[in-house]
C-alpha cells in the first residue's frame, strides 16, 4: 500500500526540522490558534495512536473513543489529548518517530480495502493511512512556518489533492449549503511538473500548483495567499469554504495570516 511509504516518508519530513528541536523552543506558538510545536506533536501523536488501535484492537478503540468524546463535551478535545499523551519536548518526538515508523512498516502490507472502525463511520485503511499524511502534512505546515523553512513538497501531496476532491461536497454539508450538481474541472501542477486533471471541464475551474490546492483544501493558506486561478462562481465558492478534514465547520484562516516567518 503506497500510501503507508507516503505517510512515513511525510512523518519523516517534518520530523528532519524538529530534530535539532530543544529546550524552550518547543513552547513556540505557530501561526495556527497559537498551538505550540508541542500541541502539534501531541495531537498528530494521539491520533496515530489511535488509528493504529483501531486495526489492532477494534474493541479497545471503541472504548478509548468513547472515553475521549465525553471528556472532550466537558472539557475540550485539547485538554483531552494533552491529558492521554503526557510526554513532552524531546522524549515526545522521539515516540512519535518510534510510533509513526512502525505504522508505516505495519500498515504497508495491508489489504488497502481492508475496514477499520474510526471516530465517525467506519473506513478504509487506505482512507485511514491518507488522512494521518493528510494531518501531519497540514500541521506540518504550521511546524515549516514558524521554524521559517520552505517545506521541499513530493508528488505524495497528490494523496492529499485526492482528499481535497473527495471532501468537494463535504465541504458543502459541513457548511450547511446545498452541493452543486458537479465539481469544478481541476486542472493541477504537481511538484515534478505532471498534470493532474479531476472532473469535467466546464465554466468552473482551478487551475495552478497541486500544493496550493492542497493548501487551500487543509485551510493551511487562505486562497487570497496562493497564485491559483479560479474561474466561476462554484469555483469561488468552494475555495472559500474547502475543508478536506473531519469535524465541525472550520474557518479558513485570514489573508496573510499563515506564512513562512
């Protein structure tokens, strides 16, 4: 399952600018609600934690899922992820490593159609595998920014353009509007310079980097931020509400507010 390398290869990307990571630089507010690399850590840690449990043991997923969604009603879903994952600074990021690179060893070989249970209805483990790139790519970015480095991007983003597609009409519902009949004709450039092309063509369409595609889907850069021509009014309307990710309806953030410090 290419998707498993995928995932290592993106954990191991960001894990390369956190590794000389020290002391007080771990309590660094990133430009994404303040979180500090150690929110990023925590959280990207908990939900790997937990995707893996859920092909390991369904049951024990359950519980644990359960247990996390009444204490984050009463307290807040942050406070619950930084009460299960206690370990900070360094000793968290070398877990994390640990974790993410048996995962990506033991998931590689998998049936990609394979089912897993999840926090909503149940998934692929393809799905699954995508989505922890997908969260450490888009949090990664928050990472890249405020160390002020330029995140050298791989064809393996197209995992992630795949989501951004795929979520096209989630992004209505979440939002509470009704979903076009069809998607905007996406016509996209890759990192290696290929095209990738989704939908059919019409008077919508997005066309520029793949990356900022991406971008504007993970809602890591408000489409304002980014060289992408759109051309419709669907087209429009989709770049200002996109959301490739679970959950409730997110804000995109502000023109200029995310970018390389």
């Amino acid at each position: 399952m290419q998707q498993a390398k995928d995932f290592l290869d993106e954990s191991e990307a960001l894990y390369a600018i956190l590794a000389n990571v020290t002391g007080d630089q771990w309590e660094t507010a990133t430009q994404f609600k303040g979180w500090t690399l150690n929110d990023v850590l925590v959280h990207l840690h908990y939900w790997n934690q937990m995707a893996d449990l859920s092909l390991q043991d369904p049951e024990a997923f359950t519980a644990r899922i359960g247990a996390l969604f009444t204490k984050a009603k009463a307290e807040g879903l942050r406070k619950a992820e930084n009460e299960a994952i206690t370990l900070r600074r360094d000793e968290l990021r070398d877990e994390w490593r640990a974790l993410y690179t048996e995962i990506g060893s033991r998931w590689a070989d998998l049936d990609p159609k394979h089912r897993v249970k999840w926090a909503g209805p149940d998934m692929s483990v393809r799905s699954s595998i995508t989505a922890r790139q997908m969260e450490t790519w888009a949090h990664g970015q928050e990472v890249f920014d405020i160390l002020g480095v330029e995140r050298v991007e791989q064809d393996r983003i197209k995992n992630v353009v795949i989501l951004g597609v795929n979520t096209f009409g989630w992004a209505y519902q979440v939002n509470g509007k009704s979903i076009p009949d069809a998607m905007p004709h996406l016509e996209l450039t890759a990192p290696s310079g290929a095209v990738w092309e989704f939908g059919e063509p019409g008077d919508n369409r997005i066309t520029g980097s793949a990356v900022e595609f991406a971008q504007v889907s993970a809602q890591t850069r408000n489409i304002a931020d980014t060289s992408l021509r759109v051309e419709g009014p669907i087209a429009t309307e989709w770049m200002s509400i996109a959301q490739c990710f679970a959950g409730g309806r997110e804000t995109p953030p502000e023109p200029g507010s995310r970018h390389i410090a």
